[in-house]
C-alpha cells in the first residue's frame, strides 16, 4: 500500500478519486514537480492554502513556487478522506505533513483540507481546493 493511501469510510464513490490523492500528495512532495502539480488543478481553479488565495494556474504556481522556498522537504500522510455521500465529487480530508527546512530544523504539521473535483476529458483535476493549517506553530 501506497503511503499516500488513506482511510474512506465504507460509501460508495468513484475509485479514480482514491487514486487522484494519492497521485497529488505525492506530486505536491516532490520539489521539482512543478508543471506536474498543476495538472491536478482546472484552469480556473481556486487553492486556498492556509491565508494564500490564487485563482488560476499562473497564481497556483506562485504559492507552490513560495510553499518550497524554505522546505527541503515534505512528506504527506493524509490519514482519513471524507466523501460528502454517495457518489460525491466533494471531500474533507485529515492527515499530517513533515517538513525537513534547508535551515536543518524539522517541522510537522496536522492539517485538514476541503476538495471539489472534477474530470475534464476523462481525467479527475480540482477545481477547488482549501487547506487549513495552523501556520503560526
């Protein structure tokens, strides 16, 4: 099992889903991943991460530029994801973040997140995306 697999409770949803998290936490983990990372996301997509809004992937690829400025770097383990129902396009998620800093320190985080997902030309991407973490510890 993946380290990027996750607890669901037992509701019915589209398994592509499952396999897209897993695929953007570790694409999200990886420093060089950049152009990668936006292909999860809509053209017009919103991140909302921590107090950073953008809207687009031009923003989206600012706060993702700025999110590794001083990371080293991260290891997602997003522990439990939430559908909203059956057949949801729409989840809640838990789960904890390490970060190795280029200052040598080590950090970890809990944080939880809201996603809308989408697919466009048969592929799953995020069209909303907000992370809720607490920035100040």
């Amino acid at each position: 099992m993946s380290s990027y697999a996750s607890e669901y409770p037992a509701v019915e949803f589209d398994p592509a889903y499952k396999k897209f998290f897993e695929h953007f936490y570790a694409t999200s983990d990886t420093p060089e991943a950049h152009d990668d990372y936006l292909q999860y996301f809509t053209k017009d997509a919103t991140l909302i991460m921590a107090s950073k809004k953008a809207v687009g992937l031009e923003d989206i690829l600012a706060v993702r530029k700025g999110l590794w400025e001083k990371v080293l770097r991260r290891v997602h383990t997003p522990l439990k994801v939430f559908p909203f129902g059956p057949n949801s396009d729409e989840f809640m998620l838990y789960g904890t973040v390490k970060y190795g800093l280029k200052t040598g320190e080590e950090s970890s985080k809990d944080w939880a997140a809201r996603a809308h997902l989408v697919k466009e030309d048969g592929k799953v991407k995020m069209e909303f995306y907000q992370v809720y973490l607490d920035t100040g510890a």
